[in-house]
C-alpha cells in the first residue's frame, strides 16, 4: 500500500480531460499514434480524453510527455549596465578623479600657494562640491490584493452568470420550459456536490453546460406523462419553423448544432463535449444543418458555410430571446436543496444497509445449522384385504397332519401323501 501510494503521488499531473484531447490535436497526433506511442488501444484513449479512466504507472508518465506543450524558447536575460556619472562643470569632483587614472607629473601643491601653470600662477578658489545623489525613485505601491471568495460566493457568482442562458440553451435542445429549468438546475446541484473539481477546471461552465444537456436528453424523461410532449411552438412562422427543425433532429445532431452554430464553439471542443470524434461532429453537423435549411429558405440561399453559421447563430439567439423560459430558481435554494438531497440519499442508503444487516443477522441466528427431512402426513389407503390370523384346523385337517406325522417319506413320493 504504500509503494502504490508513493508512486501515485510521484506520477505526473495530467490535465483535464478536455485540455488532453486539445493538447493532442494542436500536435497533429491521432487517437491511433498515441495509442502506438504508449502501448494501448484506441477506445483506451478515447476513454483517457472523455474522463471515464486515467493512465496510471509507466503509460501515464508517457502519455503526459506525449501531449505535454512544448516549451517556449527563454528570453535572453537584459544585463544591466551601470549608470553613466552626470557631467560636471568645472573641475572634476574628488569621487570622479579617485576612479580615474592619476597625472604621472602632477607636482603635489604647496599649502597655502595656489598651482602654477603655464599662464602663471592662478588665484585660489574654494573647492569643487561634489553633485548631491538624485532620491531613489519611490517603490511602487502594490496592487490591492484580490480578496478570495468563499466556495459559497464563488459558486453563487458562477450560478448568476451561467444560469439563465443555460436554461434556453437547453430550452432549444429540449423544447421543454420545466425540463431545461430542471436539467439546469440539476447540473448545478451536480456541481456544488463536486465543487473542488469543478472550481479549478478550465471551463467551469462547459462542465455545467455538459451535465445539463446529458441530463436534459437522457431518453428516459419519455416514462414521464410531463415531459412526453414538447411546449407549444412559437406563433411567428419563421420561429416556429426553426423550432420543428430543431425537434425533428436525433438528440445528438440537435446538440451538435447548438453548441457549433448556437455558442460558438470551435469543432474539437464540440466533438469533445459530445464525446465523438472530430470528423463525426462534422459529419453531425453538415447534416444537421441541411436538415434545417430544408425548412428555413434564407439559410439554403447563404453563399458559404460561414454565412450559415453567422446566420443561424443570430436565429437560434432571436429564438432563444424571444420565448418566454422560467427564470432559475436562486442559487442559494439550489444549493441547500441538493445538499438536503445528498442527506436524505446518505441515510436512506444507510438505512437500507442497516436493515440488511439485521435481516442477515436474524437470519443466521434462527436458521437451522443442518437439513432435517420433513415427515410425510399420514394418509388413509383402500383396497387392502383387512388383517387376518391363522385359522381353526378342521377334523379333515387334523387327520392328514397325523397322517404325515406317522408316514415319513423318502423322495418325491413324500410330496403326495396317501390319504386313507
């Protein structure tokens, strides 16, 4: 146990599974090279860049060096040169000259004399002062430190910002008012139950946008009587076309189509929050859009795949602006409500631990320690001749049994008597 857990600490982070399948793509390396690379197969690591698993041991320090970024080349370091002394008027001050080299001929000046030079002698004058140093400039005031947020605060600041453009969001991949509310808010609920993981992820709203579309299109809301039929469309006929085009797409090419076109996303991130690979989510979304421009004429007559995308972007945001969503409810309601949530689940399950213990320890206390065949119940049985005893000798009976008494016979002849 502890060489497991001495070598789990020393292996090397890995990044979110998101970055991972990013980090590879940015090198031009498939799903099959790094399944080569490492020693693995193909679905191995597909499951490594969805999240499902993670590499351990010697392929998990291959796989990270495999996608690690590569290191941007280090600046050369500036060296500092020393300041240049300012330029002084006159005679050179002390400081200046003891750095300089000394005159070889200078004759030393006799006290109270001034030099003579050439010109004659020059009268005396008072000494040069040296320049005063310049102030250092003030040390810069430190920025204000940022004051850290609470897990409760951050996660009301993220639920006020992502809430209410996820629930038409998921408005449009449901066509369902209660159930995009419900599936938003259940995300949520997720989320705060997983905050540690969820507050240092790269993208904490794709993570709550991923588990409210999983949650929204699961298939099994069709058992529900609320949820079997989709809201009334929009009375305007264009919105209403939009909207029956959206619902008669698979859930899959409908969510494809609105994270590409309707967010904004670029074609690896919508491949990977769908969980398929990028030509599939390419695939998913020619098709989808040629599903909808069957029924919206303006976006059949678009020049390029780029003025598609421009023009159902801003017609899926008109729709999603238009139509009338339940606001969510309060972050602090959907925090307290999935704890209470958690709790209920926490002693129901405990509960039903409890009770099953009890029940096998009763068990085990009255259960017989061997088998033990059961008696058969008694039962009345007809047509049996009731039961009888040796009967009275006759005088006929009496005379041959005396008769085979006193004639003994030898053979075969004393099988037939002779009666007189």
């Amino acid at each position: 146990m502890t060489r497991s857990t001495t070598d789990e600490a020393a292996a090397p982070p890995l990044p979110s599974p998101k970055e991972r399948r990013r980090l590879r793509e940015a090198k031009s390396l498939t799903e099959q090279q790094v399944a080569e690379a490492v020693g693995v197969t193909r679905a191995t690591v597909r499951s490594w860049e969805t999240g499902r698993t993670s590499p351990r041991g010697r392929k998990r320090a291959l796989y990270a060096r495999l996608i690690a970024p590569e290191p941007k080349p280090k600046a050369e370091p500036k060296v500092k040169r020393p300041p240049m002394p300012p330029p002084v008027s006159g005679p050179e001050p002390a400081s200046v000259i003891a750095a300089g080299p000394a005159p070889a001929s200078a004759p030393e000046p006799v006290s109270g004399s001034a030099p003579a030079t050439a010109s004659g002698p020059v009268t005396a004058s008072a000494p040069p002062v040296p320049p005063v140093p310049a102030a250092p400039p003030p040390p810069p005031e430190p920025a204000p430190a940022t004051p850290r947020l609470s897990p409760d605060e951050a996660f009301d600041a993220l639920y006020a910002h992502a809430a209410p453009g996820l629930v038409r969001q998921t408005y449009l991949l449901t066509g369902r008012r209660s159930l995009a509310r419900e599936s938003v808010e259940r995300a949520f609920q997720l989320a705060w139950h997983r905050w540690p993981e969820v507050a240092v992820d790269r993208d904490p709203v794709g993570w709550v946008r991923a588990a409210a579309y999983e949650y929204a299109i699961s298939p099994w809301h069709r058992l529900r009587r609320v949820h079997r039929q989709p809201d009334a469309p929009p009375s305007e006929p264009a919105r209403r076309a939009l909207f029956e085009a959206l619902l008669d797409l698979p859930p899959a090419y409908r969510r494809t189509l609105l994270l590409y076109d309707g967010i904004g996303l670029d074609l690896p991130e919508t491949a990977a929050e769908t969980e398929a690979s990028t030509p599939a989510a390419a695939g998913r979304l020619e098709v989808a859009r040629a599903a909808v421009a069957e029924r919206l004429p303006e976006l059949a007559a678009a020049a390029s795949p780029a003025e598609q995308s421009e023009l159902l972007h801003d017609r899926l945001g008109g729709l999603a602006r238009a139509e009338h969503v339940p606001a969510p409810a309060p972050a602090r309601t959907v925090r307290t409500g999935g704890e209470s949530k958690a709790r209920l689940w926490t002693r129901a399950a405990i509960a039903f631990a409890a009770l099953l213990i009890g029940a096998t320890a009763l068990t085990l206390h009255t259960a017989p320690t061997h088998y033990e065949q059961p008696i058969s119940p008694p039962e009345r049985v007809g047509g049996v001749p009731p039961r009888g005893g040796p009967q009275k000798l006759t005088a006929q009976d009496l005379k041959l049994q005396k008769s085979l008494k006193e004639q003994p016979a030898h053979g075969p002849e004393r099988l037939v008597p002779r009666i007189p």
